[in-house]
C-alpha cells in the first residue's frame, strides 16, 4: 500500500511470498510505488522499519533507501 499525505509518501507492509523472494518482485513494487508518489509531484518516500528486521534494512538499502534520525511517537488507543 503506498500513499501521501501531499508532501511525502508511505510504503506499509510490502511482502512478497516466501516462494517468491530473491525474484526481483519486492524491487518492481517500489519501482511502482515510488513511481506512482512521482507522477503526484510528492518527493520524498518515507519508510518504517522495525529496528530487529535486519532482511528488510538490507533490502531497502539495496535500493539507496538512507537512515535518517527521527523521533517515532505513537499511542495506543485499543
């Protein structure tokens, strides 16, 4: 799922099937998404990622994905 809020983009829960990594697949979604965020004029594509998900860092890496130092606050509501 990806989507803006009119000046930056989200990607939430790529997956690909097991069976299917290493395929190129998880590539071609953020291509799609990124271009996607492009053609609305958004610019920056912002990503969360658990810090323990060492797979999904290095994934997103591959693709020039950077750290960037922020605070993430949240609250539960249910």
């Amino acid at each position: 799922m990806v989507g803006h809020d009119g000046h930056r983009g989200g990607v939430y829960y790529v997956s690909v099937a097991p069976e299917a990594r290493e395929t190129g697949l998880g590539r071609a979604i953020m291509r799609e998404a990124e271009g996607w965020l492009k053609a609305r004029g958004i610019g920056k594509l912002n990503l969360m990622i658990r810090a323990e998900n060492e797979a999904v860092r290095t994934f997103y890496e591959k693709l020039g994905y950077v750290q960037e130092e922020r605070i993430v606050m949240a609250r539960r509501l249910l």
